[in-house]
C-alpha cells in the first residue's frame, strides 16, 4: 500500500485501475492498494438476505421512478433536494425492518 499527501498526481483520481490497484481518497491523503480478490468469500446466510432485501427495494423505487404519476405523487411528499429513487429505498428497507419485529 503506497500513500501520497494532498499534493499527490493521484489527487483526483478514484476507483479501480484495470483490476490491478485501488486508489483511495482519504482526508490524510491518497492510498494506492491492490485489487481485492474476493472469489473465494461466500456471503453468510445474513449477508445474502440483506442483499435480496437491497435488491427488492432497488426494484420497488425503479417501478416508482419509471412511473410519471406515482414519482410525481411521490416527489410531493419529500423535501427540496431528497430524490425519488433514495427516498423510496430508504422506506422500503425500513418497512422490511419494521415487519421483521
């Protein structure tokens, strides 16, 4: 793991580099890591049910977003600056948690 100071080539560089280093953003500096392998990691049981949950609220606010009514409706009740499509996950997942009780 290499790090650079605020003054550093990598400064506004973000993300992976064909599969082969990270370059991370902190607020100490820039950190160059290697690639994570993650072939070998199973997700738990727990893991793998929230993943489902993610999914299923990704697809409730995309069905929202898609509809013009529905997102419009949708959009009245939120506040200047909340977006549809994170504001319709955040209520699915927490009326899943709120069953789960």
């Amino acid at each position: 793991m290499a790090r650079g100071g605020n003054q550093s080539i990598l400064n506004d560089l973000r993300g992976a580099i064909g599969k082969q280093i990270v370059v991370k953003q902190y607020a100490y500096g820039t950190v160059v890591s290697a690639y994570p392998y993650m072939r070998k990691l199973k997700p738990t049981a727990l893991q793998q049910y929230r993943q489902g949950a993610f999914a299923d609220a990704v697809a409730y606010a995309q069905s929202i977003v898609r509809n013009p009514a529905l997102k419009k409706a949708y959009a009245a009740k939120l506040d200047k600056g909340q977006r549809v499509y994170n504001a319709a996950i955040k209520e699915y997942l927490e009326k899943q948690k709120q069953k789960g009780k």
